[in-house]
C-alpha cells in the first residue's frame, strides 16, 4: 500500500538563471552555471509529497536516454516507487529561465506520446487500487485510460489533477476535471472567472493557486474560502514547483486527518518553503554503493548501484548487483504477479536480464525504511520540508 499514486508527469528541467525577465535583447548572456535537474509537475508533487512522509509511487513513460537517467535516480534516492514503461521520444524537458525575483518562464517540451497507451487499463487500475490517494498529471497517454481508472478506484480514494493555466475552455483539459474529486487550478489564465469555473465544477472541490495573493477553495457551492499566501522562511529564489508543493502538501495533510482548510493553509506555508529553495536538484554518480534496501529474511540486501555503465556489467541505468561482494549485476522488476494491493517497494521482486521488455518496472528503497516514515508520522513543519528536499 502506498498513501500517494502519482500518475505522469515525470521529466527535466534545465534551470537557467537569467538577469531579467523578459530577456533583454542581446546575442548572448553569460550566466549562472546552468542546472539540469529532475522536474515537471509529477515529478515535483511526488517528491514533495515524499519529502512530507507520504509512501509514494510514480507511474509513467520515460525515455532511455541521460535526461531519464537523471530522473530515475532522482527518485531512486527520494525512495519513490517508480513504475515505468520506455518513451521511444524521449524524456520531457523543460527550460526554466529564473529571474533575480524567482519568477520563472518555462519552455516546456512535451515529446507527445505515440501509439496506444503504455499501461493497460486494469494495470493502471490495480495500481490505483493500492493508493490511499491517486493525483493525475494531464499527460496525453493518460487521456484513454480516465474511465478505468475513475471506475477502478475504491470507496474513499480521491482522485485529484492539476490543470495548471487553465483558462476554462480548452477541451483538452476538461476529461481530467470530469473525473477528478479534487481540482487545483493556477488563477493566472482564469481572471475574475475562478467563481464561474468553479460553479461549472460544483461536484468536486477546487482550488485556485494565485502564487503571492494565496489562494481560493470553492467547496460545496458556497463562497471560496481564501487562503493567504504564507511569508517564505528566507529570500525567493525559484517559484517553480511551489504549486506542485502546494498540491502535495494539501494532500498530505488530508491524509492525516486535516479539515480542508487547515490543509490548505499548511499548503500556502509549504509551497512558500519551497520558494526559498532550488528544491529539485540532483546530482550524477558513477556506480557508487549506497544504503541497502531491505532484505528479504535472514538475508543481506545488495547495494543500489547508481551508473550509465556499471564497471561490473553491459547494464545501463540504475540497478542492483546481485549480491553485496561481486560486481555480477542484474537489473530488477517488480513481479506483476504479486498483490495489485502492494504496488510498492515492498512488492515481491523479480529478476530480469538486461534483454528485458521495455516495459522497466523499478523500486527506491522499501517504504518501511526507518528514514522514510509513513502517513502515520507527524507531519513536518514547511521549513524542516525545504531542508528535505535539499537532501533530494
């Protein structure tokens, strides 16, 4: 059982630093050294959600090439379980240009799924089934399989997506909202229009993030109730991936019991922690050893092992070796035969060679890590959050 399923939205972000924003015209600028980090709205709400305690589990494609290599062991390390099909097209990526202020400008690079959907509908739906919560990244792939997924869920299990600049009628976005219980909102596209949006999505709860001016929840067709942006515990250095924080936090602290106002208002501190933080960086390594996932019974669990090219093996990516004392190594999948209930690192583990299926199922370290708490733990403070994700 994992308490977050996060659907989508894996990728890069190439964080450039720029002097202001517009650009000022030029043939160059000399910058900042520029960062290439995980990121992507699925991605910053899953490892926001991790770094808050929650048990959390990533399902989407990624492409064998070094952007995915940054991703996979971005959440290997964050121990999120990340259950993962091969994007012929790559990796999504985006270009952030990041002003003085922590404003940002995004040049997002979709690499538009092909084909059929990379997961069959009742695989997805088993997953889903083993979430206390599921959030939806609007990704493409992701269109054909909202009715399974909506139909599959348990009693009690909320389904939640952000559709970021929304502007209210764009059809795209629509199947994400219809199927939704929980809908977060940027106010940017909508203007004065949030009230009639959100009258449009009566049923379901929705929130309206206004960076700095807070934000809205309309629930239950009353007034919205406003949330006050929270003061950033220091100086704004990056806004991307504080509604990601938001919406992970929000659900977090409902997870826990929390009435959704006090969720809300827990949201606008973490989301403002996040602003005074480049809360998504990750660094590369080279077949380096770190600390062991769990062990089956009366045994040792081998290293994690970290490379683009193990020394020991032909094997890219992460994987483990096949025991602690010899570099033979095997990449691991999950055995899609054990419980649909346990689609986490808990799961049962099978053994698969490196000329797998591209269908790649892999695992972080065991959510019943002593270092990774479960929903059952005290929340973290906002500030004590941000010194998480640094460690990311």
């Amino acid at each position: 059982m994992v308490d977050l399923l996060v659907i989508g939205g894996l990728g890069v972000d190439l964080r450039v630093s720029v002097p202001a924003l517009p650009l000022p015209a030029a043939d160059s600028l000399t910058v900042p050294p520029i960062d290439l980090r995980i990121g992507n709205t699925g991605a910053g709400v899953a490892l926001a959600a991790r770094a808050l305690g929650l048990r959390v589990a990533v399902v989407d494609v990624l492409g064998a090439d070094p952007p995915g290599a940054v991703v996979r062991e971005a959440l290997d390390r964050a121990g999120v379980t990340a259950v993962l099909a091969a994007d012929p097209g790559g990796t999504r990526r985006s270009v952030n240009l990041v002003d003085p202020a922590g404003r940002r400008m995004s040049l997002y690079d979709p690499r538009p799924w092909q084909g059929p959907p990379p997961f069959p509908p009742e695989r997805l739906a088993a997953l889903a089934r083993g979430a206390a919560h599921v959030h939806v990244s609007i990704m493409d792939w992701v269109v054909p399989l909202l009715p399974a997924l909506r139909a599959g869920l348990p009693d009690g299990v909320r389904l939640s997506t952000d559709l970021h600049d929304w502007d209210g009628d764009n059809p795209y976005h629509r199947p994400f909202a219809d199927v939704a219980d929980l809908v977060f909102v940027s106010g940017a596209g909508l203007g004065d229009r949030a009230g009639e949006l959100a009258a449009g999505l009566a049923s379901r709860t929705t929130v309206v993030t206004r960076g700095g001016d807070g934000a809205e929840v309309f629930d239950g067709g009353g007034p919205p109730a406003r949330v006050p942006a929270a003061t950033p515990p220091g100086p704004v250095v990056d806004t991307n991936g504080a509604g990601d924080a938001f919406a992970a936090a929000l659900i977090a602290a409902r997870l826990r019991g929390a009435d959704l106002p006090a969720a809300a208002a827990y949201a606008a501190r973490v989301a403002a922690a996040a602003c005074a933080t480049t809360a998504w960086s990750t660094r590369r390594g080279c077949c380096r050893p770190t600390e062991p996932v769990t062990a089956a019974p009366g045994g040792r669990a081998p290293p994690v092992v970290r490379s683009d090219r193990c020394a020991g093996c032909a094997l890219t990516g992460p994987h483990r070796r096949s025991s602690p004392d010899t570099p033979s190594c095997r990449t691991f999948a999950a055995d899609t035969t054990s419980s649909a209930s346990t689609p986490h690192a808990g799961s049962a583990w099978a053994e698969r060679s490196a000329s797998s299926p591209a269908l790649v199922f892999e695992s972080g370290a065991s959510a019943s890590s002593p270092r990774h708490p479960s929903n059952n733990a005290t929340a973290p403070s906002p500030e004590r959050c941000t010194r998480l994700l640094l460690r990311i």
